[in-house]
C-alpha cells in the first residue's frame, strides 16, 4: 500500500513539473493562434520560425552575450575572492575568523531589495549605470556572503594534517591555498559556480534598475520586451525561454559529477 502511495504521489508531482515544460517546448514551435486554441497539443507543424525571429529581428544574440559575459565574470570573481575568504576564516580558528565569519553571514540576512535605492544613486554617482561593469560589481557584491558561507564549510572539513605537511615542507599560505585547497573543493567549487550561475543568468532587478540603453541589456531584461499591456506573444515568449534556459542545462550536464559530489560532500564520515 505504502509503495502504491508513494509511486502514485511521485506520478502527480512529476507530472506537475513535466507539464509546464511540455507547453514551453512544444509552444515555442507554434504560433500564437495554435497556443490559444490548443495549448496541450503537439504542434501541426515543427517550425522554428520563432527562433528565427528572434535571432535575425529581435537580435536576441546581443542580449544573450550580455548575460554569459555579466554571469562568467560574475561567478569567476565571486569564487576568486569568496574562495580566499574562506580559507582564511577556515585557518584562523580562533575568535577572529568566527568574528569575520559572522561578520560576512550577516550579509545573507540584508535582502537586496533594500538597498535599491542607495546602489542606484551609487552607480550613478560613479557612472556605472548602463555597464555591464556595474552589473558584475553589483553580482558580486550581493553573491559574496552566501559564496563565502558554503565554501568554509568546505575549507573546514579538509584535513589539516595537509596544511602542516606543506607548511613544514616550506610552502606558504598563499602556496597552500592554491596547490592544496582549491584541488580538494573542486566539489565545492563546483556546486557553488552553478548556484551562483543561476542566480546571475536569472537576474532581472538589478538590469532593469540600472540598465536603460538596449545595447547593454541581459536576456532576462529583453523577456519582458515580450509581454505588452493588451497583448503577449507566447509563442516568442517560449521561444526566448528555451534559448535562455540552454546555458544552464548545458552547464549542468558538463558539471553534473561535480555539483553531486559537492552536494553530498560531508554527508559520509570515512
């Protein structure tokens, strides 16, 4: 009975996830009479005539470099300083590192929405509105302290023993760091760059904050481009949404191992 209930709730609740996808793909190959009229069917025909639109009319190609150029540096950044951070905090095991780790935890309880105003007038004041600059700063800035909170669980859990062999071998902090800790968190590391790819590529507050020239706008900004007041292509809608969610799927499936790993690291005691 229990295994009936389980296989049955499990049915609904992959059926729930399944279906929205399901209308996205097969929407974005119809046009906006066919997602009207017959939003679970298959397409009558297979046409990629949305996908043309948006690269050669829409120019969606400008928009989508935007937001791997704003997300790659964003994350390569983020882990730099967050994973320097964190070792640090991790070898001053004394009232100093648990002050700064609380110090950069504290961070993760000040929601971004508040600061709003005082980061607009900021970037205006030193002319980094309309830059994809201020948007990797701003990325930065807001990822850092939930960055620098997973990565010193990880840093702490590395046996020490390793850091004194290489510190008795002559190797210094900066040596250890690189040649030690960065080799054995790449499970961290990884499962971190996803997270944070996520929260980047997704991002639509802080673009349409600072962000006014068209040049300069991110995928998530131009989505909404779709959406008139009395009227929504669906179909163009669908289309920007597969081609946005691409990078993500891709990204996950090339670093699958390691965000697994860095899931369950920790959970097993050998």
């Amino acid at each position: 009975m229990y295994k009936v209930l389980r296989a049955s709730l499990l049915t609904i609740y992959a059926t729930i996830i399944l279906l929205p996808c399901m209308i996205v793909i097969t929407g974005a190959f119809k046009t906006d009479f066919e997602i009207y009229t017959k939003p679970l069917s298959l397409p009558a025909v297979w046409s990629f005539g949305n996908f043309r639109k948006l690269f050669v009319e829409s120019n969606i190609a400008t928009p989508f470099m935007n937001s791997v150029i704003v997300s790659a540096f964003s994350v390569f950044f983020t882990l730099l300083f967050a994973s320097l951070a964190a070792y640090a905090i991790s070898r001053l095991m004394n009232l100093t590192g648990r002050v700064l780790f609380l110090l950069f935890s504290l961070g993760l309880a000040i929601p971004g929405q508040v600061n709003i105003i005082p980061i607009f007038h900021l970037f205006v004041n030193l002319h980094l509105n309309n830059s994809l600059l201020g948007l990797i700063l701003v990325n930065i800035a807001l990822t850092l302290p939930i960055s620098i909170f997973i990565l010193s669980a990880f840093f702490r859990d590395l046996p020490k023993e390793m850091f004194e062999c290489a510190g008795m071998d002559g190797a210094g902090q900066f040596r250890i760091y690189r040649s030690i800790a960065l080799p054995l968190s790449k499970p961290g590391l990884g499962a971190t760059a996803i997270f944070l790819f996520v929260i980047c590529w997704n991002d639509l507050l802080y673009p349409l904050m600072l962000i006014t020239e068209t040049g300069k706008k991110t995928l998530p900004l131009v989505l909404i481009d779709y959406k008139g007041e009395y009227f929504a292509s669906y179909s163009m809608q669908f289309a920007a949404i597969l081609v946005a969610s691409l990078p993500m799927v891709v990204m996950y499936l090339f670093m699958q191992r390691t965000f697994q790993a860095g899931l369950t690291a920790g959970a097993v005691k050998g």
